[in-house]
C-alpha cells in the first residue's frame, strides 16, 4: 500500500513539473491572420470580466483545418473555434485545431 502510494506521488510530481498543456478553446472573431508569423488574432469575449480581449495563436504544420484548406483560406472577420494548447517554455498558445463556422 505504501508503495502504491509513492508511486502515485511520483506520478503526479512528474506531471506537474514536465509542464502537460491543457487543451483551450478560443472562439470568436479573426481580426488578422498574418501568413509570415503563421498566427491568427482572435477577438474573444472575457468571460471573467465580459470585455472582447484579443488573443494570438500561433500554427503549426501539425495544425488541423475544418472548412478552410489551411491558413491562406482563413480571412479576416471568419467566426473561428480555435484548439489550442499553451507551450509552458514560450506562454504561447499554439493551434492543434482551427474550425470556421
């Protein structure tokens, strides 16, 4: 039991120190889409607070596309859902998934 424990611990501990990105979804309104940075601007409402923030991502080439091709078919005032994770090194959010309603 003691050792089931400890490995449990040891887990945890691991985790939490390797850094594990935590999926986060941003939905809203393109406001650039900038193809040399390979990154989109989102406008979001702030739940927290109920003003529009603005929030970049960064794209990936393992970057999903649904209902565009890929980033040159992204335009600016497309309403986006926008799967992202933050990369704990940088504190950049990077896409894992862009879908254009």
């Amino acid at each position: 039991m003691k050792n089931a424990k400890l490995v449990t611990f040891l887990l945890l501990a691991t985790l939490l120190v390797s850094g594990v990105a935590f999926a986060e979804a941003v939905t809203g309104k393109v406001l650039n889409v900038d193809q040399v940075a390979k990154s989109i601007t989102v406008s979001q409402m702030d739940a927290a607070t109920g003003t529009e923030k603005q929030v970049s991502i960064l794209v990936q080439e393992a970057t999903a596309f649904k209902g565009i091709a890929d980033l040159a078919g992204l335009q600016a005032g497309a309403k986006v859902t926008i799967e992202a994770t933050k990369d704990e090194a940088s504190g950049n959010l990077k896409a894992e998934s862009v879908s254009v309603a």
